[in-house]
C-alpha cells in the first residue's frame, strides 16, 4: 500500500551468511523483487541496509572484521540487490565488543577498507547505472503470484492467535518459534523463488492486484504457490488467461477458497488430465481451453531447483543463454542474467557459492538449416568485455568465490 501511495517504495534489508551457511553470501533477494515488482517503475530504497552484522570481541577485533566481511563480500553485497531492483541505500554496520573510541559499538569509520571498498562500488554502480537499470527493466515471462490473503489466513496462523487469546500473551517458550507469520503460501513462495534462483533466466512476482489490472495477459507461465485464498476476480482472470492458451503450475491445495475463506469447485479445470514425472517428480497436467494447467505438491528450494530446470523444458519457455559445467550440467551458486540493452547483450555473474568455478556460456541458437528450423543448437560464447574493469573475458571462464562480473557479450561463435 505504500508503494502505491508513494512516489517511491522502501524496505529494511540485509547481506548475511558469511562465514556461516551454505553459501558464501545470502542476500533478501525475494523481498527485494517483490518490492521491486509490486510498484515497477518507481525508485526502491533500503533505508537501514546491514552490510555488516553481529561482530564480537572473541578474537582480535580487526582480525574478526576482515574475517567475516572481507572486501569481496561487501563488493558482492552491493551489486547484487542493486542488480536485482535496489535503487539506493543507507548502509548499517552493526558491532559489538569494539574497542574504544566506539564505547562498545563501533562505525563504520573504524573499518577504513570497508569505506574504501563500498566506495568504490558505488563509483562503479553510478558509472554503469543505464546498465544496471537495464536489468531491473528486463521483461519477465515467468511470473509468482503473490497474495496478501494467502499469506495472512492459515490454520497454524488461526491456532496460534488462539492459544495467544486465551493465555492473554505470548510465552517466552513460543517467542522466535512461532510461525504465524510464515503462512504455507509464503513459504512456498520463498521455495519457488529460490528453486528459480540460478536457472538462467528473469522472472518475478505478480500480485492479485496486478492481474486485476489485466497484468497477467502476455505472460508465458504464472506459478500459484499454495495460495489458498484467492479473491474472484483473480481466479476469473486466471481462467481467461488459460483459454487463451496460457500456462500456469498450481502448487498444492491452491485457490479453493476465496479471500473470506468461502470454498469454490474446481474440479472442472482437472476433468481431463494425464500423469507426467518431471525430473522425477509427479505432476498431473490439464488442458483448458487452448491452455495447460500443471499441478504439484509443494516442494523445498533445493527440490524446486532440479524441477524448474526441467519443466521450463517442458512447457517450452526458452533460455537463450545458459552457463554449464565444463560437461554441460547446471551450475549451482551463481546467479546469472541476460537482458538487452539496445543493441547490447548484457549478462551478469555473481558467484555466491564457496567453490571457485570453471564455466561454459552458451547461446541456444536456430539450427541453421530451414528444414530444422524449429530446433536449436547450443554454441558456446567465446568473448565477452567486463565493463567494470574494462577488461576482455574469455571463456571457459574460473570465477572465484564473491566474484562479480557486468558484462557485454559477444555474439556466439561454432
């Protein structure tokens, strides 16, 4: 509701996981983009952005420092929300244990290389900022939908207010283990997003809001993420957009109640339906209308990483460019677009994983003969320009831990 009232949009975000986790770096990417995508066009603020986070006194405090944030994680930490949507920031150090003159805290000033090296990265972000726009710009075919109903009304949700209500207050016990404000359709949400993550491709949320607004017409895929309360008009527009040829993956128990929980029949959308594996898990597919609908259990992120990877396969969404594995598998941990400025092809790479990483870029081209015309051949790209250290890139390409690259790519080679 801010995003629409205002002339720009906001949140509170944050980097995290370094040296802990799976990944090198984490970043709030998904609620980032639903920022981004449920106000488009208008600037994205992250007011209280914590680059730096929990340091303590155990160890020789500047030896801690650069320990867990050395320079490459901030440089990282910056250009990837900016890459995904971010229009400015304010950043936050936070730290504890610090020695004087901070009291207990510290700035951001007692950590010289830290300004050192967010300023340089903000120097390199205004340079190429026609290009980094060029990426929040980017059209996405493939769109999740976001519903405030789903996400407020749930049955853990209702049980835990209950318990609340009649105890009068929240045990100690229960304080950072409830779950009512993580709805089964929230956390399928994030699911879905990070099973998208690194697959090549721009993608996006879509609100029930937008799609009243006839913002669903043109898109090559919409994925319903276990939202069980979804308003009428959603699901009447979700049907035209199926009988006009439309695609849409239904995850769970998805859109059998209304937004006041009042249950619909669906059954005839599934009358005619046959059973698919993809990537080794079953999903039941519909037609309707000139449409498909394709329905799933719901999944975790890791799950959802090897399903996505096959069914855009499947439902013939095409990515014209892909990073491989020296043997042509997926790569996991780095995240990797492409989109058109102009006449410009431009792609980035971050790799968030803790593994340097020896990769392919290949192009999905038409096969060149006309009897083969509705085939495609993949190429590999040989040459590409980094254009925030003005230098060549060639591939096969070994890019360490925290590496960023914005490039311009050249077209494919045999």
């Amino acid at each position: 509701e801010i995003g629409k009232l205002s002339d720009i949009n906001g949140y509170d975000g944050w980097t995290s996981n370094y040296p802990g986790g799976d990944w090198a770096m984490d970043a709030d990417v998904a609620n980032l983009e639903l920022m981004r995508d449920l106000s488009p066009g208008k600037p994205l603020f992250n007011s209280e952005w914590h680059t730096v986070t929990s340091i303590n006194g155990e160890v020789s405090y500047q030896q801690m420092v650069r320990e867990k944030r050395p320079p490459g994680y901030i440089r990282a930490g910056l250009w990837l929300p900016y890459l995904h949507g971010n229009s400015a920031g304010t950043l936050w150090a936070w730290g504890y244990g610090a020695p004087p003159p901070s009291g207990g805290r510290w700035q951001m000033l007692d950590v010289p290389y830290f300004v050192q090296i967010a300023g340089e990265t903000a120097l390199d972000l205004r340079r190429l900022a026609p290009e980094v726009i060029a990426f929040h710009q980017a059209r996405r075919d493939v769109v999740i939908l976001f519903s405030m109903a789903s996400k407020l009304q749930h049955e853990e949700h209702f049980e835990e207010l209950r318990t609340f209500e009649s105890l009068g207050h929240v045990p100690d016990e229960w304080k950072g283990k409830t779950r009512s404000t993580s709805s089964v359709a929230m956390r399928q949400l994030k699911h879905v997003h990070f099973g998208l993550f690194c697959l090549d491709m721009n993608y996006g949320f879509l609100s029930e809001r937008q799609i009243g607004q006839g913002q669903l017409q043109g898109r090559q895929l919409l994925i319903v993420p276990a939202a069980d309360y979804v308003a009428e008009e959603t699901v009447n527009r979700l049907q035209s957009y199926l009988q006009a040829g439309g695609t849409a993956l239904i995850i769970g128990d998805s859109l059998w109640y209304d937004e006041r929980g009042k249950q619909r029949d669906l059954r005839g959308w599934y009358a005619k339906s046959q059973e698919l594996m993809v990537a080794g898990f079953p999903v039941t597919m519909s037609q309707f209308g000139s449409g498909r609908i394709y329905r799933t259990a719901g999944l975790s992120g890791q799950q959802y990483r090897r399903f996505f990877d096959a069914f855009l396969d499947e439902v013939g969404i095409h990515r014209s460019y892909r990073i491989t594995d020296m043997q042509g598998g997926s790569v996991d941990g780095i995240d990797f677009r492409t989109t058109q400025l102009g006449t410009r092809r431009l792609a980035y790479l971050i790799n968030l994983s803790r593994q340097k990483i020896k990769i392919r870029l290949t192009a999905n081209v038409a096969a060149p003969s006309p009897a083969l015309a509705t085939q495609r051949v993949r190429k590999d790209l040989r040459a590409a320009h980094d254009l925030i250290t003005n230098q060549p890139v060639s591939f096969p390409l070994e890019i360490a831990p925290l590496d960023v690259k914005l490039m311009e790519i050249k077209e494919a080679e045999n």
